[in-house]
C-alpha cells in the first residue's frame, strides 16, 4: 500500500542518540514525536556525535535505521559530499527538503549546491537558521559569517526557500540578514518535550544552606558562562553553582577556570561534565535555580526542562522565553545589568520554604501550559502542509 503521509527530508548534524550538541536534536526529535504520526520523517546526520572521534555503537553507518517515529540515516565522513549526499536525496522518496542551519558546511550548504547543480529533484525546500542570526550569535566569529552571509547573497544560493523562524523575534532576525531574499518566512515556535514530567519536587533547601544554582549548556563564548561566574564574584550570599555541559572551546573554559579561581570563599563551582538528556529533568530538580546568561537561544529547551523540574530560571533577554517574571516563574534581564542579576540571586537566597514552593509549582504548570498548546504544534504541521 503506498505511503499517504507527506515525506519530510530532513537534514541536522547531529541526532539520537546524540546529546552533547544542545538544542537542535532535542528540537528535531520533539517535532518528530508531535508529528511523527501525521508526516514521515527521514533523517540524514552525522555517524557520531559532537566532539566525538567514533562512530555510535549500536547503528548502522551509511544505511537507514529506525529511531522512534523516525528513519535515521547515520552518514560517515566518506558519504558527506555534495555528489554523496545529491544521491542519497535523489535516491530518498520525500516531499519537502528540511534544513537546520544557514551555516552547516555538510548539512545545508551541500544540499543547497546539489539543488544549484541540478543534481537533486525538485521539491519545496524549508530552512531554519535555528537562531543563527540573533546578534549574539552572529557576533561571535563574524570575521567568517559576514563574508559568507555576503557571497550566498549574491550568487542567490538560499533564494526560493521558505524560512522556519521560531518566532517573531528570530522572523525580525531573518528579515534584517536576508532582506528579499527571504521572502517566505513562516513562524513556528519549537515544540517542547512530548511527555513532560512536572510531578518531580524540588529537594528543600536549609536556610542556612547555600542556594543550589545549575548552568547546564554547551560551554562556549555562546552561552556566556563568563558572565555567570563575573556575577556570582559579586553576589554577598553562599552559593554553590554546579556546570555541566561539553566543553566546547578549551581555550573558553580556561578563561572561566580563571574566574573560578579567584571568585569569594562564598561561593563554590563545581564542573560536572555532561549528562545523558534522559537524566536532566531529575538532574535540575535538584536545585534551586537555573542560570544561563546566553547571548542568544533559537528556543531553549534546558530552560523548559528547569521549568517542569520545578525550578525558577534567571535568563538573558536574547531568548524567546519573555513573560518569566510576569508568570512569577522566572526572571529576564539585560546583559547590559548586571547588578540585576545580582540582586536577582541574592533575593532567591531569602526566599522562605513556602515562596519557594509556591513558585515551584507555578513553573511546573507553567511548563504544563507550555506543553499542551496545540496552537504550537498545528503551526508546526502547516510549516510543510502549505508547501504541498
């Protein structure tokens, strides 16, 4: 019986059962558990995952594997090219090429020479720059990404597609970088986790205890751990602050080991290296408050996952999630201020037991509300439903 679901294409470095790259497998894999079930996603990544030097164990390298709601296909360094991967497209039945990223060398701009060439079918592309032209991020090695924003500009590499932006923020972003370019840019906000736990409960804290902060993210200039730790260096009550993530810039980590080293005997870190994603929701239920000062988030989804754990996160203003502080679950400041997160950390501090749990459950049912909008999900569906 032939397949009636639309066929989705889909192209991200990195996927299941990778974690160490942050955001876009999680983004990837919760699409496909939302709408796994309506569409029929193929996927085309890496063999390995981020900072790995191996291949997974356990998959089969240049063939298609079944993962979830998906099939995965795990390509190696030798099938990575643009006549390489023009042929496993030509060869793969689909109705809408999906790309995760502008700049991926492998991922995005190979399909996007086949595509120039001639050499694939075809068919409705959908690109999601996955917030690679916030200021934050476009910031950091700019020297690269301004002559290469310039060039693709001219020879109309990226023109006729059909732009995700995750919201209006991150459309606003598309516009400023790509002017006419981008002429079709549709929003669809990422999608959460597909089973969101929000019955864990936060361990209670001693008042005497130091108040228990996580950073949980990739550690690069990115994500600004920097600025987290110049700020605990002023902060006038205990801390403890646990790090986890990958290392992904050892130069950067040596710089923020530097600050660790000369920060007040008040506050204590403690780098935890990396953690499976099935283990971070209880991971982050173990604290009192989640901490990433980043220069830029396409979504964020660790800031859901401190949410449904429970737990209040202090954030930048460079992500989607704006209405923390009205919600009572959280609080978004400038980087510009840094005394407000200052005060911020020492106000968690005093918090009494029942003003913590109180804000507690309001960021798990905030976290629930998030979860169940299905407004979020049918714009998912429409971002390749209007292109057939």
């Amino acid at each position: 019986m032939q397949n009636k679901k639309p066929i989705v294409l889909t192209f991200v470095r990195y996927y299941l059962p990778g974690y160490k790259s942050g955001g876009p497998v999680r983004t990837i894999a919760n699409m496909v558990d939302h709408l796994g079930d309506n569409f029929e996603f193929r996927i085309i990544t890496s063999d390995r995952d981020a900072l790995d030097e191996k291949p997974y164990s356990g998959v089969d390298v240049d063939a298609w594997n079944q993962v979830g709601k998906a099939d995965v296909y795990y390509a190696s360094p030798n099938r990575r090219s643009a006549r390489a991967l023009a042929q496993l497209i030509t060869d793969t039945p689909h109705d809408v090429l999906y790309l995760n990223s502008f700049f991926d060398p492998i991922f995005t701009l190979q399909p996007l020479l086949a595509r120039r060439m001639g050499w694939i079918p075809k068919k409705p592309v959908v690109i999601a720059p996955r917030g690679e032209f916030s200021a934050g991020a476009l910031a950091l090695k700019w020297w690269k990404k301004k002559p290469y924003l310039a060039a693709t500009r001219l020879i109309g590499l990226y023109r006729d597609l059909t732009w995700q932006a995750s919201s209006e923020h991150e459309q606003a972003d598309i516009v400023r970088e790509m002017g006419r370019t981008a002429t079709r840019i549709l929003v669809a906000p990422n999608l959460p986790a597909f089973h969101t736990q929000i019955d864990v409960q936060s361990a209670p804290r001693e008042k005497t205890e130091p108040l228990r902060i996580v950073f949980l993210s990739r550690i690069s200039p990115m994500k600004n751990l920097d600025f987290a730790l110049r700020v605990l260096g002023k902060v006038s009550v205990p801390v403890e602050l646990h790090i986890f993530g990958g290392i992904n810039d050892g130069a950067y980590w040596k710089s923020c080991q530097d600050l660790i080293h000369v920060l007040p005997y008040q506050v204590s870190v403690l780098y935890r290296g990396m953690i499976d994603h099935a283990v971070v929701h209880e991971t982050l239920s173990k604290y009192d408050l989640f901490f990433l000062p980043t220069h830029g988030e396409n979504y964020g989804h660790v800031i859901f996952e401190a949410l449904s754990a429970g737990v209040p996160v202090l954030i930048s203003d460079q992500t989607p999630w704006r209405d923390l502080d009205h919600e009572g679950v959280g609080y978004v400041r400038s980087l510009n201020d840094k005394d407000a997160f200052i005060k911020i950390i020492e106000q968690q501090f005093l918090l009494n037991v029942r003003e913590r749990e109180e804000q507690a459950l309001k960021a798990r049912h905030y976290a629930q509300r998030v979860a169940m909008n299905s407004s979020t999900i049918e714009s998912n569906g429409a971002l390749f439903l209007n292109l057939l």
